[in-house]
C-alpha cells in the first residue's frame, strides 16, 4: 500500500517517540485510496445516469406522455397486480413511471450544471475582485456575502419565484444567481493570501495589468478548489430544483421532472407509494454520487485541503 | 466585551438593511404589484391609478424609504387576500415554526452528540465507518422525501403516528426527526473533529492523572471543549435550519410562517410573503448575535480575534 509520499513520513514519524504515530499516515494514505475508489465507483454510476437521460429518447420503454388507461395506478412489476409492460408501475393517468424517471433526470442534470456554471461564474469574479482590490470593494461584496448566506436559500428561491412565475429559465436564473456567495467566500479567502505570494509580487514589479495579474496569475491557482465546490454545489441544486417542482413552484406538469413527479406521488401516497418513492430515490442516488465524486475529487485536487 | 458586541450589532443592522433591500428590490424590482393586483383586460388609465394610489410612480428610493420606514413598526401593508395586517398574520403562524425548529435542534443533537463522541474516541472502527456512511447519505438525503418516506412507512403501513398536522406530542415525532436528520450528519462531523482535537490536549492527560474516572473525562472535560465549535456553527446554520423547517412544515402540513409564506406564494398575496421573510430575517441575524456574544463568553480567545 505505499505510495510515493508514504516512506518520508514514516522515515519522520520514526524520529519521533510515540508508537501510535507511526500508522497513521499509511492509514491516511488508505483511507484516501479507498475514497477515491469510491469516487471512481460514483463517478460511473453517474455516468450511467447521465447517458441514461441523454439518451432518453431511445432508452425510455414508454412515451414519458403517453397514457394508458387500462394501467392507471398499477404497481411495480414484482407486485400483485403490476404487469410486466410498466417496471416501476405507473401513475394516476397510466403514464410509465420508468420512462418519466429517465426523461425527468434531464431537467435536474441540466438544471443543476447551468444554474451552478452561473452561480459560479459570478461567485468567482466577486469573490476575486473582493480579494484582490480589498477595502471598500470588499467591504461591499462581504456584506452581500453575509446577507445572502444568513438568508434561508429556500426562501429567496421561493420569494422570487412567487414574482416571476414558475418556468424552467425562471428557476434556472433564481438557483444561478441566489447561489454565488459560497464561491465569492472561498475565492476572496484564497485570493487574499495568493496576493502577496511571490510570483504575483513579482508580475506587478513587471507592471502587468490587474486584469493579468487576476485572471493569468491569480485564478489557474483557484481552479482546483472552484471544481470541488461546484460539484458539490451541483448536488444541492438537484435537491433545491426538486423542492421547488414538489412544490408547483418549479417545471410544470406533463413535463417530467423528478420534482414535480414526487409532488404528484404525495397526493396518491395512501395507496400508492411508487409514485412518490421512485423519483425520490433518483434525487438521492444522483445527489450521492455527487457529494462521493466531489469529495473524491477534493482528495485527489489537494489531500491536504480542509474545505 | 462591549466593543464586541457593538460590531456584531453593526453587522446585524448593515444586514437587516440588506435584506430588506432585496425583499423590497424582488417585488417593485422584479415585479409590478399593480400587474398582479388588477385583471388582465385592465386599461392604460386603471394601471395609472393604482400606480398613483400606491405611490408606486415616484422614485425607487422614496418609495423604499416608506416601505422601510412602516415596517420599523411593524407595518407590512395589509394581506390582499385575508384583510387583515400581513404582521399580525404572520406573527400568529411564528410559534409553531419555532418549537419546530428547536425540536429538530434537539433531534439532531440527540443523534450526533452520542455518535460523533463515539466515533472520535473509537477512531477508524466500525462506529466510526459507519457514522461516516450515516452522514455522507444524510447530506445526499431531500428532506422531502424523506418526510413523505417517514409517512408512508409510520402513517400509512403502520397507522403509527398522524400522518400531517398539528396539536400532540405525536404529531411532532415525525417532522422533528425529519429536520434532525438533516442538521445530525454536519454536526455529527463536528462533534467528532472537536472530540479528536480536545483529546489530544493538556488537561485531558491532566485529569488523567488525577485519576478521574473515564467516562467523566470524555463528558465533563472533552466534551463540554468540543462543544464550542459546535454551537458556534450551529448558530450560523441556523438559517439554513429555518430553510430546513421550511420543507419540512410543507411535508407535514405544520401550520407555520413556511405553510403560510407558500400559501400566500400560491395566492400571490405578496405583503405576506415580504414580512414573513423579513421576521425570519430578523430572527435569524439574531440568534447569529446571541450565538456569537455567547461563545465570546464562553470563549475569551475568540474575542480577540
């Protein structure tokens, strides 16, 4: 199990008098090992996920639209009355359930990599503009930051809704624009001490412009941790999309979404329970497979990172 | 002390301002009032009217300025579906929100205290693999669906617990385990680095020595240490605690200030929606002030800092 860096610590934890030291750092290394074999697991299931709803069109065993009266309500396969046409079962108007999982993924896929894209590129031009030009840019972008982050995420999402109107770009823009501040934290924090790091010294002493100094010199050094956090971030846009279709506040029905799909099962859920459990289960498995990959992903992009 | 606490004050007014900055900008911002108040077919003259009736024709500021000036006291407008103070609505649905949320406060404590402890002093066992899989599916888990797991299973198949509402101890298992399990993993994490840390220092070995009984030494000694942390990041996630409770009350159908902020949401009854975002607002920049005077007491170094 040993790794490059393993024999030069242990050389180090020897020099030292306590025994109980001495494992840890292969420990350390294993444990790493095994998180990123659970990422590279993750990250294939992902994977699957994805091709499944891209290629919904030819994957999907229904039309996710089509209904069939004579199947309304019927249950999963493997249950008394489910027949074999309709895996997952089916819905109050006889839509297959499987097939609206698999078309219902796109919206959440897409979703959630816009609004993030979105989110992020802000978050990182506020996050650098605050590190870097300090005082009362600063000031002015931290306040922003702790108004935003005090505020129940949730609430914005809804409260802006609520004046918009639910659509899919309406809900794209609110998750895309409420979710910068994490970015602009982390990006002010590491740009405020890469700043005074030498080589940036050294490329303002050559009289490079700010616009260079920031994006040529400064942001190659944030890149690393700004993937981290969007994956992460990726995850929790999922699960908020899905929050706000249960609500009716997100897609609209007939098109499917995960969402809106486990907001149509709570009504039927007193006989019913398919309805509501499978798409849930969709937003769970996506949404863990995620958070694996993206702390993974911050294993492997800086081990000694606390993020 | 005192000089602390006047910057957190500072602080707590620099982001009530801020936020009823963006109540106010989301709906005279965003949004007409007037579009939503009057009928489609409406003419150019009627819009005019209800522009000047409402003072919504002069400048963003002004009409900022009285927006903020009314709600200092208390003055959100009157509901445009319930006639009566959206205030008075909303501060009548606020109690119940409230035991929610401590109730789920308590739950998650009650789950990650035991668990984090255990797995801090039981380092890379089972407990701890296992506490580590507990709170990787806990962060993955959506509330809602969890909430409606809970009442499919101890509702409906085991006709256990009421499946929605309010008023008994039973309606509140449910909807209190639902919001615990989603701040348990976080904190539970906390706990667990805090044990760690404070079980490596000084005093430890120092009661150690003194011949203190184990058991004592990881209550009264580790843990209380370890509990600083804690608070303090329970305290700033309080908001997301309240946003939690937010989903929850949806999923259970709790008769509080969540329900009635995506009620008047449906009805489009935006003073309503504005207050109630504005009090939770207010509660939460507060307990973030209590939580940040409490640990400076607690805690003199952090003061400094």
């Amino acid at each position: 199990m040993s790794t490059v860096s393993a024999p030069g610590k242990l050389e180090l934890a020897e020099l030292g008098p306590v025994r109980t030291q001495e494992h840890e750092p292969e420990r350390a290394t294993l444990r790493r090992l095994l998180r990123l074999r659970w990422g590279v697991g993750a990250g294939v299931v992902l994977l699957v996920i994805v091709a499944c709803s891209a290629l919904a069109t030819w994957i999907a065993p229904h039309d996710p639209l089509a209904v069939d009266i004579r199947h309304r309500l019927s249950p999963p396969a493997w249950m008394d009355g489910g027949t074999r046409d309709h895996l997952l079962g089916t819905d109050p108007v006889g839509r297959d359930l499987l097939a609206r999982m698999i078309y219902g993924g796109r919206v959440s896929l897409v979703v959630g990599v816009v609004a993030v894209l979105m989110s992020a590129t802000i978050g990182v031009l506020l996050g650098l503009a605050a590190g870097y030009f300090g005082g009362n840019v600063d000031w002015l972008i931290m306040t922003g930051i702790n108004v935003m982050l005090t505020f129940p995420f949730v609430l914005l999402a809804l409260a802006v809704i609520a004046v918009l109107g639910p659509s899919l770009g309406n809900m794209i823009i609110v998750l895309g624009v409420a979710g910068w501040p994490i970015y602009a934290r982390v990006v002010r924090a590491e740009t405020l001490t890469i700043r005074e790091r030498e080589f940036v010294l050294a490329g303002r002493a050559l009289g490079m412009s700010h616009a260079r100094l920031v994006f040529r010199q400064i942001l190659p050094n944030l890149v690393s941790v700004i993937v981290v956090i969007a994956t992460l971030q990726v995850a929790q846009v999922i699960i908020l999309e899905s929050f706000l279709s249960f609500l009716g506040l997100g897609i609209q029905p007939p098109t499917p979404a995960w969402g809106n799909m486990l907001g149509e099962g709570r009504l039927y859920m007193l006989n019913s329970w398919w309805i509501a459990t499978f798409p849930g289960l969709a937003i769970f498995v996506t949404t863990l497979v995620i958070n694996l990959m993206g702390n993974a992903l911050r294993d492997w992009l800086d081990p000694h990172s606390k993020l | 002390m005192r000089r602390y606490i006047a910057r957190q004050l500072v602080q707590l007014v620099v982001v009530v301002l801020g936020i009823s900055l963006l109540a106010f900008a989301i709906l005279h911002v965003l949004g007409d009032p007037v579009l939503l108040l009057l009928p489609q077919n409406a003419g150019k003259e009627e819009f005019a009217r209800y522009h000047r009736l409402l003072g919504l024709d002069r400048p963003l500021y002004v009409q900022y300025w009285k927006f903020l000036s009314s709600a200092v006291v208390g003055d959100f407008g009157k509901s445009w579906y319930a006639d009566t103070p959206a205030f008075k609505l909303v501060l009548e649905r606020m109690p119940p929100t409230i035991y929610l949320t401590f109730s789920g406060l308590f739950v998650a404590l009650l789950i990650a205290l035991p668990l984090g402890t255990l797995a801090a002093l039981r380092r890379h066992s089972w407990v701890d693999s296992l506490c580590t899989a507990v709170a990787v599916a806990g962060q993955a888990m959506p509330l809602f669906w969890l909430g409606i797991m809970l009442i499919i299973v101890f509702a409906v198949r085991l006709k256990a617990l009421p499946a929605s509402g309010y008023g008994t101890w039973q309606h509140f298992l449910m909807p209190a385990f639902c919001l615990g399990a989603a701040l348990a993993p976080i904190t539970m994490r906390l706990v667990r680095s805090g044990v760690i840390e404070v079980m490596s220092m000084e005093f430890i070995k120092t009661a150690r020595a003194k011949g203190v009984a184990e058991p004592m030494v990881v209550v009264k000694h580790a843990l209380r240490n370890a509990c600083i942390p804690v608070i303090t990041v329970l305290g700033l996630q309080f908001g997301q605690l309240l946003g939690g409770a937010v989903i929850t009350e949806t999923v259970f159908a709790w008769p509080g200030v969540a329900t009635l902020t995506v009620e008047s949401i449906r009805n489009q009854d935006f003073p309503v929606v504005q207050c109630a975002v504005i009090l939770l607002a207010l509660i939460i920049v507060s307990v973030n002030l209590v939580v940040d005077v409490l640990v400076g007491l607690i805690d003199p170094r952090i003061r400094a800092a």
